[in-house]
C-alpha cells in the first residue's frame, strides 16, 4: 500500500497558519479539523477559513467535519474547493445521498466512525466512498493517546475495503506518532493523520517524511 501522511492543523499555530502550512510541504495532503462546539465540545474554525486556506496552499485540503447535521454543511466544503470531505457517520441522516453531493462537488466522500461506533452496520456504504476514517482516539481534541482498541475494527475494514476490489482509503486519527503508526499501517490503514508528532517536530517537514517511511516500512527489515 501506498502511505500518506496529512498533518493536521489543529497542532499548529492559529495565528500563523500560511506560515505553519509551508512547514510541511513534504506532507500528502493538509488535516483540517472542523469542529462546531455541539457534535463535539470543541469549536475550531469553519468554512470561510477553508477557503481562505485553499487560497495559500498548494497541498490538497482533507476536511474532517466534526459537526452536527453534515447532511445540510458539507457539499459547501466541496463545492469550496476540498479535495477530501469527510462526514460522521453518527452525524448524518442520509450518508449515501451526501457521499454523492460530494463526489458531484468534485470531492472525495469520506465517512468517519467514532472509536465505539462499529464498521459492519456501513458495509453496503462502502461503493459510495472513498475513504473510510476510522478514529482511534474520541474526537473533539488533539494530543491524545492512541487507543489500542481500535486496531481489530481497522483489521476489519481493511479487510472489507479489500473485498470490494475498489481503491477505499483508510484513515486514522489520533494518537498517530513513531511509535503507534507501524501498528496502525499493520492493521491495515493506509492514511495517517498526525497533529502533535509533526508540529511539535523541530523540522516539521522531516518529521512527516519519518512517519512516512515508518508506515511503509517492511516489518521483516524492522
């Protein structure tokens, strides 16, 4: 599998965001985190933000939508220019009419899953996706501890994306770092989003590459 790295910007500085964004030019893709204060007790930026940012970067914007009624606020991050939109899956009443707004939008539809929220309820969905995000920490906040927990259910997913035949993305978010990715690229995720373990790196940029090359590391050669 091919790795990808999306730092998220939740760990960089808010006040300097342009700045913080060249920081990690080696990066796959940028980690937008929105959060509306109800679906999750933390309130982050929102879609005027989004856009300002795909203005002064290059990089492709990967919006993770923590907010309630993602039926109605999402298709204006695609049609604001995000590459990848993602969904909660605990969030939206109509998950396959969304998925194809925002594939209509020109994005790519991505549903999230809460760590307790299970994968086999969302099988039939998966055709209508892009990619699969699995949380392996609760949502709402940066810096916390990977959960172990979640590693059976990514096995899982992994192993239903595959059975599809079709190019599913999996992605996990939370508590990624050098020593929790190889366990996560194991289990079968192939989209790592890191906050802390990237900005808190004095380079940045190399700390990307690192995690990287750790996921796709050959574990015969570890």
């Amino acid at each position: 599998m091919t790795c990808r790295i999306h730092p998220s910007i939740l760990s960089a500085d808010f006040a300097n965001l342009e700045t913080e964004l060249l920081r990690i030019h080696t990066a796959d893709a940028v980690h937008v985190d929105v959060m509306d204060g109800h679906f999750v007790p933390n309130l982050t930026l929102g879609l005027p933000v989004v856009q300002r940012l795909g203005q002064v970067t290059g990089l492709p914007l990967d919006v993770h939508l923590m907010i309630e009624d993602a039926d109605r606020w999402a298709p204006g991050y695609a049609e604001a220019g995000a590459a990848s939109v993602t969904f909660h899956a605990e969030a939206s009443a109509a998950p396959v009419r969304l998925a194809r707004e925002l594939r209509s939008a020109g994005a790519r539809a991505s549903m999230a899953l809460r760590p307790a929220t299970p994968i086999e309820p969302y099988l039939d969905l998966l055709p209508e996706l892009d990619m699969v995000l699995i949380m392996t920490v609760e949502p709402g906040f940066g810096g916390q501890s990977f959960l172990d927990v979640t590693l059976p259910k990514i096995r899982r997913a992994r192993q239903a994306v595959d059975g599809t035949g079709l190019p599913i993305a999996i992605q996990v978010d939370g508590g990624i770092s050098r020593d929790t990715i190889r366990r996560a690229a194991d289990a079968g995720a192939d989209v790592f989003v890191a906050g802390s373990a990237v900005y808190g790196a004095v380079d940045p940029a190399a700390a990307v590459d690192t995690l990287r090359n750790l996921a796709g590391a050959d574990p015969a050669q570890m």
